[in-house]
C-alpha cells in the first residue's frame, strides 16, 4: 500500500474529470484523450446508499459484464445481512434468536466473527448488537430525538457480549442471551461487500479499478493512466471543497463522520454514529476520521471503531486489532 500523501485540494482542476464521487469521496483521474485505457464506470441504490464501481479496461463490453457480476455480489451480501429485511440472516436473527438459535450463512457468519473480534478490541467502541438504539435515532427519519429514558437504558451494556456465535457444527448458529440485543453491521457490512466485488472484478480479470459503496472505497491496481488512484476526501463543511487527499493502489479507504448522516435539533447536530456507552450520538473533537488499510470490512470496521477517540487511543485500538490499517485523515 502507497504511503498516504495529504494536501489541501479544491475540485480537481479543468485538466482532470470527477471520475466517481458519491458520498465522502471523490476520485480524479486524468481525461480518457491521454490513455488507451477508458474507465468504464456505473452508479447505483445499494445498501440504503449508492454503490459506484469504474472498471479500466479497453473493451466496454466486457467491462460492464463485470460490473454486472461485481453489483451481484454487492446485491447478495445485501439480501443476507441487512436489518430492514424480516427475511435476511440479520432480519431473522433479530426477530428470533431470543428464543431459539437461528443459522446463518458462512459469509454473514465470518462478519459477526469479525464485527465481535473489533467490538471486544475497542472494548465496546464498536458493537454490533446496539441495533435497538439506531432504530430509536434513526437520524434519516427524525427531527427530534428520542426520549432520553429510551436510549440510556441501552447505555453501556456491551451487548456485543450477549450474542453467542456457534460455528462449531458445521451451521453456523446464532443466539441472543439478552432480549435487548438487535443486531446491525452497518459498520462493517458495506466493507465487506466492497470486499466480494473486489474479488468478482479480479475473478473477471480486472486488475485496475474502483468500488465505492457510500464512503467504503477499494482501489485496485492503478488509474487509467497508470498512476495511483488520487481519492480526494470531501470537506464536512463544504461538500464543494476537499479536505485532503490520499493516493491508494490495491488498497481500501473509509471515512466515518457526523456529516454524512443526520439531523439538526434546537443547534446541535445528532448524527447517526452512535457511542454504546452512552447510547447516543457519540461526542467527538473532529467531524471525520479516514482510515486506509488493506481489505475494505478492516477499513469500514476501524473508521467506524475509532471514531470520536482521542488519537493516542484510537492508534492502541489500530495496533491491536488491525496493524495493517493506519489513519490517513482527521477533518
């Protein structure tokens, strides 16, 4: 992985096109007339956001075959672990396994292996089981928060601790030992779709170009033109203003934020990151905190962990749990 390099941008100047720029990235790349090589690129709804893969490669046909697969891979690890879906591994997990155990697919087993692996590393920083209290906030709905008797009941529990992961008979199954766990990996789901579409995409051959799923970004191999692929990181104040930059090859990038989700309530801003000790909105010095690393579920589950902690501790969680990952970026 390219050591990071920041600098204070604007938009990419007339020399340069905005090549995918959902969310809290945007990509610059240099225009097609300089390469051979075209970035043939595709935007769509995914994962309650938009899921944007560019693929470089002379043949637009094949190339869009291959996004084609890479969006079913996203589109599969959507159905298994979203939470909005009665009928998902998640979904049926929430609604049932209080009571009985419920079985669940390897893939969505391997992310609660890892989403509790990060959650007992950052000491409940990061907890997967906390889904009651984002459904309370909801900040894409509200325009006030809920009452403070709701959510401080689900403060400081360390849920993640009550949920029993059996894989030891070969299906893997899940339990709930506390009627308050609901599960929800939006902080390391969407990373491990980016994962699987990488894999598609090198699978198909591709071994240069982009997916990006809301702010969960892989770079794979170079630009078009050879370079390494510039991820410019939008400013939480001015989303037509960079705050900084970091050049990747074969390398994930994740921001988490207070900026990208929310709602504003009598001067204050509630954003949709949570704080498991206080089941509220979590308090931070910084708006935004980017982390690169080399798989994106590592990138997704370290931004989300680590933000609103003071550096020094974010850096111990780093070392512990994911030494290949390194933050890039405070805003």
């Amino acid at each position: 992985m390219n050591s990071p390099n920041r600098s204070q941008l604007r938009y990419p100047t007339r020399r340069e096109v905005l090549a995918l720029g959902i969310g809290a990235f945007v990509v610059a790349a240099v225009p097609f007339a300089r390469s051979r090589r075209r970035l043939i690129r595709r935007s769509v709804p995914m994962m309650g956001t938009v899921a944007e893969i560019g693929v470089v490669h002379r043949d637009p046909t094949y190339a869009h075959a291959a996004i084609d697969a890479a969006l079913e891979e996203l589109e599969l690890v959507n159905r298994l672990m979203t939470r909005f879906s009665q009928t998902s591994d998640i979904g049926r997990a929430n609604r049932l396994a209080t009571t009985n155990g419920v079985r669940v697919s390897p893939a969505t087993a391997a992310v609660l292996r890892d989403a509790l692996e990060w959650a007992v590393s950052s000491e409940g920083a990061f907890d997967p089981c906390l889904g009651k209290a984002v459904r309370l906030w909801d900040v894409g709905q509200r325009s006030t928060p809920p009452g403070a008797h709701r959510f401080r009941r689900l403060a400081g529990r360390r849920l993640y601790r009550s949920l029993d992961l059996d894989t030891g008979s070969g299906q893997a199954t899940v339990r709930f030992t506390d009627p308050d766990v609901e599960l929800d990996l939006g902080g390391i789901a969407k990373g491990y779709g980016v994962d699987r579409a990488v894999q598609t995409l090198r699978a198909w051959g591709i071994n240069h170009g982009l997916v990006n799923v809301g702010g969960d970004l892989y770079a794979l191999g170079e630009s078009q033109d050879g370079d390494p692929w510039k991820v410019g990181i939008r400013s939480p104040r001015d989303p037509g203003r960079l705050s900084g930059s970091v050049e990747v090859r074969d390398a994930a990038v994740a921001t988490s934020g207070d900026y990208l989700q929310y709602f504003r309530y009598q001067g204050r801003q509630y954003h949709h990151l949570l704080d498991p000790t206080t089941g509220a909105p979590r308090r931070s010095p910084v708006h935004g905190v980017t982390v690169t690393a080399s798989s994106c579920m590592t990138a997704d589950a370290a931004a989300t962990a680590v933000f609103g902690m003071a550096h020094r501790d974010a850096e111990r969680v780093l070392r512990n749990r994911a030494p290949d990952a390194g933050i890039v970026s405070t805003i």
